[in-house]
C-alpha cells in the first residue's frame, strides 16, 4: 500500500539489500507547502535528505539527515522569519511481527534500553515519510524572532467589573 502523505517515497524492502540504497529526497513546491500546511509553519523554502537504508540481518537501518530552510511565524510579534532545521536520525525496521504465543519477558527501562524496531507494513518503506517525521522533530514548537521581546501592555486603571454601574447608580438613588 502506498502512503498518503504529502511527501510519499515508497521502496520496496525486498530491493534493499546488505550494500543498501541511499534516497535522494528533494520535495517540488506543492510537496513542500503541503508539509507547511501540515505542520502549521509559514513556509518550507528548501528542505533535502538523503535517506541510507541497509539490510542488516532482519533489521533494515534507515539512517541520514534532515536539512531544512522554514519560515516561522514568532509567537511575540507573529512576523515572518527564516530558520535552518538540520536534524540526523536513525531508525531500526522489521517486517516480523512479534510472535503470538511468545510471552514477553519483564521489561527494565533504562536509558541504554534499545528501542523496538518500528515495523514495515505491506512490505514498504517510505522513505518521504521518515524525512517528514524528522524534519517534525526538528521544528521549532516556540518560535521567536531573533530580537523579538514581549512587552507586557501598560497598566491602566482597573477596570470595573460588570457590576461598576449597578452600584453606581445604586449610589445615586440613596
């Protein structure tokens, strides 16, 4: 089955082998300005990977870098400005799905605890997925202009709430 994402590169895992494949991810302009949309930023000016994925045993090692030129919106002034992503990943893939009757054994989390290898549907790899999932990682969640600084409003008189005018016309009558 092949994605539906905005930057779909499909391959086929049985054509990747132990010398493996690099994929050359350059997105056209509606690409990337689906991505845009999809990660609710201005704009992605450029953005290219080359994604490296070998065979290794039953595992297929996809590993590259992310390199990006975006245009954010600052949350202090919500002007417009440019920033780089630059973003290295490495991901484990199986197509083995763990087996049914196998009881897993107690699991010690750690940090030196390796992660399970994501798994491959359909006999696929997208490779535009994985750069679109990396480039996500690398996107600033808070931008902020350089030299952006929020200035709080000046304080004037306290409003009065709702119920100023009923007690003022309260006063009044008495």
């Amino acid at each position: 089955m092949i994605s539906a994402h905005p930057l779909s590169r499909p391959v086929k895992a049985v054509d990747i082998g132990p010398v493996g494949r690099v994929i050359k991810v350059r997105p056209i302009d509606s690409e990337r300005a689906a991505l845009a949309k999809e990660f609710d930023i201005v704009a992605i000016k450029s953005l290219t990977a080359d994604v490296s994925l070998k065979r290794r045993g039953k595992l297929i090692v996809a590993e590259g870098q992310v390199k990006a030129l975006v245009t954010y919106a600052c949350i202090v002034s919500l002007e417009p400005f440019d920033a780089d992503v630059d973003q290295s990943f490495q991901l484990r893939l199986t197509e083995e799905l763990p087996r049914a009757d196998h009881v897993a054994p107690e699991i010690d989390l750690t940090l030196e605890t390796e992660e399970p290898p994501d798994l491959i549907l359909d006999g696929t790899i997208d490779a535009g997925a994985i750069v679109a999932e990396f480039l996500s990682l690398g996107l600033d969640p808070f931008p902020r202009k350089p030299g952006a600084v929020f200035a709080a409003p000046e304080q004037s008189e306290p409003e009065k709430g709702p119920f100023a005018k009923l007690s003022q016309l309260k006063s009044r009558d008495s």
